[in-house]
C-alpha cells in the first residue's frame, strides 16, 4: 500500500514537473494542506438588480429576464469575483482541465469561469441561432469565432494565464470573463458570496481577489497544518 | 718579386669580420622586412589570425557539444550497433556467402548479356549495309532482288535474336537488383546515421573552412585580404565613376555570421542580420558596408585609418544611430524602412515642421506651406491676441509649431500692423458677407451643452485638443500637429467661428481644416461652445492706433520680409518670394571649414556639434557683425536627434541608380501620398501603415473608433475610394463621428489612392467582375448560407432599407454597397480570416467549419459562393433577384 502511494508520487511528479516548471508552478502532493475559506463582502448599500435591455432575437433571448451580471450583490455578499492565491509556487497538482460555457438563453452560464491555463474551454449554443465568441484577450492570441445554428459546440484552449473577457458582437449584452489561473488554488464566488480553496500547504500567501467592476483587493493569509483559516474580504464601489 | 703597388699585407689582410658583419646584417634585414610587411604594417592579419582560432574554436566546443548528445542519445547508439552488426555480416556471416554466389551470377549473366549484343549489334550493320546495296542498285536500274532477299533474312535473324537478348538484360537486372537488396541494409542505416549526425557533422565542415589541411598537417589559413569592388559607385574629381574598394570584411570577418553575436569588436555579427544582410536587403560581399557605414574602406593599415576618423577624410565612420542617415542614399520611401526610425522621424519633423519654407532641399521642393493663410487675418482673430503671439508664440501655446523670433514688443506690434493692413479689404468683404446669425445666444447653457457633445463625438479630437495635455498627432516628442483649442476664446470670436466651422474653405481656400458638413443649428452649438473656451484680453486702448500708424506698417513689412514670414503663411503680394534660409541639399558633406563656429570656442568643432547647437539655439553663432535670423523651434533633444540624422544624409556624393532600392512610380506615388495624407492628418482618426488612429484613446469600444486604413487598397476598388474621398458617404451608421469632407481637388484624390494602392501593392487597380459567369449553384447555395439558419448575416449586417435588429451600434455595413466599394479578391481574404486582414475586428471568422451538407462541404467553394452573393447583391436587373 505504502509503495503504491510512493510511486503513484513518483509519477505524478514526473508528469506534472516538466509541465509546471513551464508555468512556474510546481505541483505535486499535498498531505498536510489547509484550507482556506471565507466570503467576499460588498460594502455599501447594494445596488438594486438592473435588467438588462434584450433588444435582438427576443424569441430567443427574452424567454427570461436578464439582470445585468457585471455586479451582483446577493444578501450584502459579492458574486462572481475569483479569490486566488496570488503568489503560490509550489502545491497540489496542476492539470489542464475541460469546462463548459453554456450560452444557453444568450447568456453566459457561468458568467465567470474560472480554470488553469492549458485548460480547453467547450462553448455550447444550444440557443439555434447565431452567436459569436469574441476574446479580448493579450497573453493568449485572441479569438473571434462565430457559431452559427449548426454549430452546437466548439471548444478553444487557453494555455497562458491572465484574465479574458469574452463578449457576443452579435447580442451586445452578452458578457463573460474568463479567469486562466497560473496555479490550482482559485474560486469563484457562488450566490452566497463565499469560496473555499483546499489542500493549501502550509504558509504565508496573498490572498487575492478580482471583480470585474470593482477590481482588485488582496490580504496576507498564513496557513496552518490541516487547519482552516477563515477569511472576510470587504469591497467597496470606487 | 715585388710588383709595383701591390701591398702583400693588404692581400692577406682578412676581411671575414667585414663579410660576417655584412651578411649578418643582411640576414637582420630580411628577417627586419619579412617581419615589417607581414605584421608591423599588416595589423589585419593579426586579426585574421584570431579570427581563425576563435572560429576553430566554436566549432570544435560545439562540435563536441553535439558529439556528447549523440552518445548519449540510445536511438543512434543503437543505429551504430546495428551497422556494426550488418558490415560484420557481410564480412563473413551468412550474407558474405550470398553475396559470393551473387557476385559470380553477376560475371556469367554480364559476359551472356554482352555476347548477345555485339552479335545483335554485327547484325544491326550487315542490314545497313544491306540497305545501301539495295538502295544503290535501285538508282543503278539494276535488279535489287538478292538484297531483298538478303534484307529479309538479316531481320529474320534478328528477330530471333532479340527475345534472347531481352531475357538476358533481364537476368542480369535481377541479380543487380538482388545484390542491391543484401547491400541496401547498411545503406538504409547509413542515411539513418547521416541524418542523426548531421547536426554535428556540419562543425567538421565549419573546422574544415578555418584551417587549411596539407597531407597529415593542418594550419590555420593564410590570411589575405576580403575585398569588394562596387564598379561605378564614386565619382572623381572630374567626375568620372570610378569604382569603390571596400576591404572592411578583411577585419570584420563574422559580419554575416551567426553565433557571433556576443564577441567582440571587429568579431561581432551585425545586429538584424537576417533581415539588414539578406540577399535582397544589403548582402556584404557584394556591397561591402562603407556604402553605409562610409569610413575609408580600401585602408586596411590600422583600424582608426579604416574608419577614416583621421584628419581631413571627409567620410568618416557613422557610429551609432547616425548610420541611419545614409539609408536616405539609396531608399526613396525612408519612412518604410522599419530599422531607420529616427531617420523616418527627422523627416517628418523637416517636412512638417516648416523647415521647407526657408530652406530648399533636393526632394522637398514641393512641400506646401505648413502655417494658415494671412490673407484674411484681419476677419479671423483679435489684435492683442495676434501681438502676444507673434512676439512670442510659445508663451501662448509651449508645443505649437511656430516659431519664436524673439521680437520685442514694438516689432511684434509693427509686424501686427503690417498684416493687418493687407488683410483689411479682403477681410472687411468677408465679414460683411458672414453676418453671425440672428438666433445665436453667447454663453447659452443648452447650447454650450450640445456642442460640447457634438465636439467630443464628431471627431473633432482627431486633430484639436480641447484641455491641457489632449493632443492627438504629435510631430517629433511633443509639437502639437493641430492646435489645441483650450483657449481658442482668446483668440477667435463666434463670428467667424460659426462661418469658419460651416465652410472653411471659404474663408481659406487652401486650409487643410475639412468641412464636417454641420448644419447651422450644429455649428451654433459648437461655437456657442468654443466661445466658452477662454476670453479675449482686454485690449491696450493705444493699440488700435498703433495698427494704423503708416510708419509702423512699413516697419512691419521690412520685418516679414527679413524674417520670411512668407516662407509659411500666404501673404499677399509676397506669394513669389523665395526662400530665405540657406538650401540645405548636401548640408550634410560640409566640411568643418564650411561651418561658420562665429565667435564660439566652447563648442567642439566637429560637424555633429555644430548642427546639435544650431538646432538647440539657431542664433550661437552670432557675433557683432553677423546677425543669424533663423527662430527658435524649442525642439526636444529627441527631436534634433532625429533633425541631424536627416540632415547628415544630405549628401554631395550620390549614389548611381543601379545601386539604389525602389526608386519606381509608385514608391514615388508612396511618398508624395503620403505627404499628402500627413498634411491633411488623416492618422489622426485612421491607423494606416500601423501609425496613428490616435482619436481612438478615447473610445473604450474599438468598434466605435474610426476604421482601420492598413491595406485599404488592397480592400476597396480604385474607383470608389476616389468618390469616397471626394464625397464621403456614411458607411458604418452605428458611428456619431464624421469623416469630414476635405475638398481635396482631383488630383489630390487621385494621388490618395495612388499612396492605398502602392501600399498594397496593388498592380491592377480595377478589376471586372462578371455577374453572367457566376454559377446559379453558388448563388442557391449562398442563400442559404447566409440565411437565418446558417450564418445569419443581416443579423448584423445592413443591406439596403432592411436595417439590422437592436441597436446601430451592433451593425455592421451595408452590404448592398459591396460591389461597389470591395475589392472582390479581397471578400475572399476576409471571409477566409477577418481577425488576420484586421485584428479586433467585430466579423467573427465562420471558416474553418462551414456546414457540411451545401457545396460538398467545401470551405473554398462556400466562400467563393458567398463572395459571389455578396458582389452581386443590390445589383439591377437579373441579378437582383438574389438579394431576395
């Protein structure tokens, strides 16, 4: 048993090192991690929801009502910003992942999505109609790909980490961010506002955390041992 | 026996010491000599030397680099071992036996084959011979039977023969064949090797070249001069060519090599070499590098010598930047050249800073006036202004491109005077012909309000900047190209604001400042705004007086004549005065003798000195007795920089037409284009050439901000780019900005597009298309492609009346203008890749992965058919039915 584990190590060191040495995170296993967990605050009164004006294909479009999601504030918390460690170097492994973004409705779902560069990225239309993936992005060569009716899916790769707004020429309104993460410990705010990064090895980080309105904040976190450590960020309106 | 004067002791003197000292010296001497020529006075061959060994050295270290790789790599160690294997076996093993056998099949098969032959061949002569007697004796009359006859049996016996002989061939190709097949095992893993070894053996080769191998000994080579001769390059004293001798490479030996690039001077590799030193760029040993670098090239006694910084050589060596300035020897269109940038700089700065109006220079005869008519002066701006800034421009706006003369106050107001008075007739009628509308309210809030508005989104900042700071070209470091209108208050009152707004052409026929086609109530709300920006000073009472005083206005003209005010403005009854300034075309072979330092002995006397200090401060070199009139341009000392590079290229020495770059009609239509197009700043709003689009800082959706013109030409047809420009219609519906209507005459549109397709490189600038060609396939096929269920492409895009859903900012142009306007080669480029022709843009790419069920699935096809559409909608007659 304790062999197996042992090179079940070895080989999980030897795949991820050469792939990680590339990105400057070096990923292996973490047997005494904490964890990290806690909620993002929106200080202020929160705003009230703004619909957002569904002016094309409202056959389509307008089955639902929109709110505009560029700042959603849910019981005095904040959605969809990404805490993540900002200057980790060494932790648990990184592999490239497969996500989804759904368009279903003319909408992104999920507004922010978040994953690790080198990732691959499948964009659903299940809508039948037109639409259009525009990345605004630097790093990465950008990308501005139609996906017309029979087009259900594509799928593009993002190998280098930075963060990507993404948006639909076709349906103005459409707007979505991508986080590509340099290391695994990132998490994106659910409608309570909180995030929980796991298998933190121990020490002292910044702690970051990015909205795309409200920008960026970040604060020293010191992990311990198996232990949690709970942290409140609070964000204010510039 | 005593002869007469014959001294015994003499004779039997010695004089072996003589001798001994004599040869001995002799012996010094020679070896004194052969010292001297070969390293005393040859310093190039203890460089080559060096270069030798260093080049040796690289070799052998990567050689053994590769060396250490390939025995460590388990793929070409398993590759020797098999060759072993294989040549081992065909010493002695199984294969060595086979091949015995073989190689005796192959005697007896070679000996059957060839005894065959020369029986087929004998053969082959009795029947020619056969046919001459047969021949002969048909023209002899005589009877021709028995050669007939004989004829018949020779081909009978060869008939026979033959099949025998083609079996033989046979067999004998098959034991060849069987003999390659034993040998082609080692082959195989011989090239195997050679491609694994290949890296490594190609530092042999490199090891091979620096050294020179007689038998078993091996030395470096012998070192001898490089030399290139360019036939025809110079020209004598009596002006015959003669050719240049440039032995720069006989030192600078890795000039055009790679690996070199951190080794020292004269070792070092020349930076940009791919591109500067390619065959079709500069390639040294066929141009050598003084052309460029100048230096005394043939002198190879010492290294200052060769660069020719000794004195009296008049070329020395252009070190750093300042070899830029000899690009302009050769090259018609510098401001391309993407390793000359402060060359590309100076001459923007010369041709738009206004050097031209004083100056004349081979080249930039025709550059126009770069400051505003005066002709109408008098109607345009107040009279306390107009002292302030004739007196001193830069205290009223620091970066404008005027310069400052550094009058005193009376001069100024005499100059004043003097333009004033010759403005006054032309002026007066003008303003008696614009009366300031009835309805028009200074200071109307409202109004203030919606030509603010209309001034931040028509486009008006593609030229003026409207606070401090805003600036949208800037000419070298920071000279504003367009004024900045922040304290246009000051300075123009709303009469002739409004009137100048609406049309300025009319004020000033040959104003660059185009006519935004604003309607009277939009150019009453930008005045109304303007008026706001700054208030006229309050006026000395006397100086009304001082305008008309006769005395003053004659002071004035003698003054705008001293200081060639013409040079830049319009001013009537001067329009045939010429330049003031010296002519500046081979400024930059002036000798140091030439120069005139004046009284000045703390500046270096070198010519790069000079010219820095007479930029910085035109009148240093002034003295008591000679006055210097040129004005003070506050230039940065980027700016002189770049000046001096310009300007070190004005060159006596001409270079002969076969040594120069493209000196074609159109990279003269580039250049005069493009002169042109700077002059109207049309890169204020457009990118064109990958410069300017500098409005679009203030538009956080680049979809908003004026379009892109990189590769104009190639995208739309001559023939609209030509109307457009004459008469620009809307073509993007979604954008409040204007592309104003310049006025340009004919001839200025045509050289427009002359600049746009030259760019491109368009060599056929109309082109036809015909509609009767188009398949009824593609256009079927088309429709559906662009129908809601495939690309749905009048989901953004308008054609015609039927406009898009949503709002304009989410269309895309009227395709029903396509045949008109797009180049039909170009749809195609732009289906195929829209992000590729422009980046950024809106139009999303749709290939690869068009659908799979129209046209066979074939992308090409599809966009061809597309393309085909595309062209032919909005068309009359047959063709129309398509856009249905």
């Amino acid at each position: 048993m304790k062999r197996s584990i042992l090179s079940t190590f070895l080989v999980t060191v030897l795949l991820v090192v050469p792939l990680s040495s590339l990105l400057a995170y070096e990923g292996g296993a973490v047997s005494d991690g904490g964890t990290i967990s806690g909620v993002v605050k929106f200080k202020g009164a929160a705003p009230a929801p703004k619909k957002l004006d569904i002016n094309k294909d409202k056959e389509v479009c307008a089955k639902t009502a929109k709110n505009d999601p560029t700042l959603l504030v849910s019981g005095g918390n904040l959605v969809n910003a990404v805490v993540s460690i900002a200057d980790i170097k060494k932790g648990k492994k990184m592999e490239p992942q497969k996500v989804t973004l759904d368009q279903n409705g003319c909408e992104y779902h999920p507004h922010v999505l978040a994953f690790v560069a080198g990732s691959s990225v499948e964009i659903l239309n299940p809508d039948g109609i037109l639409h259009n993936v525009h990345s605004y992005s630097k790093a990465n060569s950008p990308f501005n790909v139609a996906q017309p009716k029979f087009k259900k899916s594509l799928t593009v790769k993002l190998d280098k980490p930075e963060v990507v707004s993404v948006k639909c020429d076709v349906h103005g309104w459409m707007s979505g961010w991508f986080f590509v993460a340099d290391n695994p410990y990132f998490g994106v705010t659910d409608n309570s506002g909180s995030f929980k990064l796991t298998d933190v090895p121990p020490g002292t980080y910044t702690l970051e955390v990015w909205h795309e309105t409200l920008g960026k904040q970040s604060q020293k976190v010191t992990v311990k041992p198996k232990e949690e450590v709970k942290i409140t960020f609070e964000i204010a309106k510039k | 026996m005593a002869v007469r004067g014959f001294d015994e002791a003499e004779e039997k003197k010695s004089y072996g010491s003589v001798f001994l000292l004599g040869s001995v010296l002799l012996v010094v001497l020679t070896l004194w000599a052969f010292w001297d020529d070969n390293f005393t006075r040859r310093p190039w061959k203890q460089f080559q030397a060096e270069f030798y060994r260093l080049d040796y050295r690289k070799a052998e270290q990567a050689y053994e680099e590769e060396d250490k790789k390939l025995r460590a790599d388990p793929a070409y160690q398993e590759l020797v071992k098999k060759l072993a294997e294989e040549r081992a076996s065909l010493r002695g093993g199984e294969l060595a036996k086979k091949l015995k056998v073989l190689r005796r099949d192959e005697t007896k098969a070679d000996v059957r084959f060839t005894e065959l032959d020369q029986e087929v061949k004998f053969i082959k002569s009795e029947l020619e011979e056969a046919w001459y007697e047969y021949d002969h004796a048909v023209q002899q009359g005589r009877g021709a039977k028995p050669y007939e006859d004989r004829i018949r049996e020779l081909e009978r016996e060869k008939a026979g023969l033959d099949p025998q002989l083609e079996k033989a061939r046979q067999e004998r190709e098959q034991i060849k064949e069987e003999i390659k097949k034993v040998n082609s095992g080692i082959k195989d893993l011989e090239t195997q090797i050679a491609k694994l070894t290949a890296e490594r053996d190609k530092w042999v080769k490199a090891m091979e070249n620096a050294t020179l191998n007689a038998g078993p000994i091996s030395f470096y080579k012998i070192p001898k001069i490089h030399q290139v001769v360019l036939e025809e390059f110079d020209r004598n004293n009596f002006d015959q060519p003669v050719a240049r001798v440039d032995r720069c490479q006989t030192c600078h030996m890795a000039i055009n090599r790679a690996g070199f690039e951190n080794e020292p001077q004269p070792f070092r590799t020349h930076p940009r070499r791919e591109v500067l030193l390619a065959d079709n760029a500069h390639p040294p040993d066929k141009v050598g590098c003084a052309p460029c670098h100048e230096g005394q090239g043939a002198a190879v006694n010492s290294a200052r010598q060769a660069h020719g910084e000794i004195p009296y050589w008049e070329h020395p060596l252009l070190r750093g930047a300042k070899v830029q300035s000899s690009c302009a020897s050769c090259h018609l269109d510098v401001q391309r050249l993407e390793d000359a940038p402060l060359l590309a700089e100076g001459q923007r700065i010369f041709e738009q800073m206004g050097c031209t109006g004083c100056h004349l220079a081979q080249g930039y005869e025709d550059v126009p006036k770069v400051g505003p008519s005066l002709r109408r002066i008098r109607a345009k701006v107040d009279p306390g202004w107009m002292v302030r800034w004739i007196q001193n421009p830069h205290s009223v706006r620091p970066r404008t491109r005027m310069p400052n003369f550094s009058l005193k106050e009376d001069e100024a107001v005499a100059i004043a005077s003097f333009l004033w008075s010759i403005s006054k007739e032309e002026g007066e009628k003008w303003l008696q012909e614009q009366p300031l509308p009835a309805s028009f309210r200074e200071g109307d809030k409202s109004l203030v309000a919606k030509g603010k508005d209309l001034v931040e989104s028509i486009g008006c900042k593609g030229c003026h900047g409207f606070a401090e700071g805003e600036v949208s070209t800037v000419l070298g470091k920071e000279k504003e190209l367009i004024p900045n209108l922040k304290n246009i208050g000051e300075k123009v009152g709303p009469r002739w604001t409004y009137h100048w707004l609406k049309n300025p052409r009319s004020f000033s026929p040959e104003t660059r400042m185009p006519s935004l086609r604003l309607a009277d109530d939009e150019a009453m709300t930008v005045t109304a705004y303007l008026m706001t920006l700054g208030k006229p000073a309050d006026e000395k009472p006397s100086l009304e007086k001082q305008l008309q005083d006769a005395k003053n206005i004659k002071r004035g003209e003698s003054l705008v004549r001293k200081y060639g005010c013409f040079g830049c403005h319009d001013i009537p009854g001067m329009e045939k005065e010429s330049r003031i300034g010296v002519e500046l075309t081979t400024f930059g072979s002036k000798t140091l003798e030439e120069l005139f330092f004046g009284n000045r002995t703390d500046i270096p006397i070198t010519w790069d000195d000079w010219t820095t200090n007479k930029l910085k401060e035109p009148r240093i070199y002034a003295t008591p007795r000679v006055e210097q009139v040129m004005p003070h341009f506050n230039l940065t000392d980027d700016d002189i920089k770049a000046l001096r590079i310009l300007l070190a290229g004005f060159r006596e020495r001409k270079v002969p037409s076969r040594y120069r770059a493209d000196q074609s009609q159109r990279a003269v239509q580039v250049v005069e284009g493009r002169r042109l197009m700077h002059q109207y700043n049309c890169i204020g709003c457009h990118e064109i050439e990958k410069r300017g689009g500098f409005i679009g800082k203030y538009y956080e959706n680049p979809a908003l901000a004026p379009p892109p013109l990189n590769g104009e030409g190639e995208k739309v047809q001559s023939g609209w780019l030509f109307g457009f420009l004459k008469r620009p219609i809307p073509i993007r519906p979604w954008l409040n900005l204007r592309m104003p209507t310049f006025g340009f005459t004919d001839e200025e549109a045509n050289r427009l597009v002359a600049y746009f397709n030259g760019l491109s490189k368009v060599e056929i600038p109309y082109a036809y298309f015909d509609e009767r060609k188009v398949p009824k396939e593609h256009l079927d096929a088309a429709r559906i492609l662009v129908s809601k269920d495939f690309f749905n492409c009048f989901s953004c895009h308008q054609q015609g009346e039927r406009k898009p859903e949503g709002p304009p900012e989410g269309w895309a142009p009227d395709l029903n203008l396509a045949k008109d306007r797009l180049n039909p080669e170009w749809i195609i480029k732009w289906l195929q890749d829209p992000q590729k022709v422009q980046p950024g843009t809106k139009m999303p790419s749709f290939y690869p992965g068009g659908p799979d069920n129209i046209l066979g699935g074939k992308d090409d096809k599809q966009i061809e058919a597309l393309r085909n559409y595309i062209v032919m909608l909005g068309r009359k007659g047959p063709a129309a039915a398509a856009s249905r």
